[in-house]
C-alpha cells in the first residue's frame, strides 16, 4: 500500500453546512488519519494521509462536500505521509 498526504483548502460556502462533520465521517469511512478546521478567512482547511487511492476519493469528495455546502474551489498540495496521525479529528 502506498501512503501519501493531502493538505486541502476548500472555499466557497463551507462553513456552516456541516462540512467539518461530514469530511470527518468520510475520512473514517476512507481509513485516513489526519485533521479538519475553520479557518478565519471563511475557508475549511484538512490534512488527511492514508493509502494513495483513498486520499484521492476524499480529494474527490472535497470538491462537493456536503448537501448544504457551494465548494468553489478546493486547492491541494500533495507530499509524502508523515505518519504523525493516529486517527482524524475536527480540530
């Protein structure tokens, strides 16, 4: 299994629609260890690493969010993982 990071910062209407929630029920859904936040400027910001496939859906899956959430763009910057995660919280 090949492991890998995603930095993303998503904007658009996310915040308020239950984004963080939902990004983290689909991380544990994927395996992916990592963090989920608010950002001051109105954008949600994620680090995630896991299996390089899995990463990517959760990329995927970024650029809809959930039902209430308008995702203009999502920018991603991609690295090797760190391992430093146990787990994915809301941060």
């Amino acid at each position: 299994m090949l492991l890998t990071r995603a930095h993303l910062i998503v904007k658009g209407r996310v915040q308020g629609v239950f984004y963080r929630a939902s990004a983290r029920r689909k991380a544990e859904e994927l395996r992916l260890t990592g963090w989920v936040r608010n950002n001051p400027d109105g954008t949600v910001e994620a680090v995630v690493e896991g299996d390089t496939d899995m990463v990517e859906k959760f990329v995927n899956w970024c650029h809809e969010g959930p039902p209430n959430a308008r995702v203009a763009a999502v920018d991603v910057t991609r690295s090797g993982a760190t391992g430093e995660f146990t787990h994915f919280i809301i941060d």
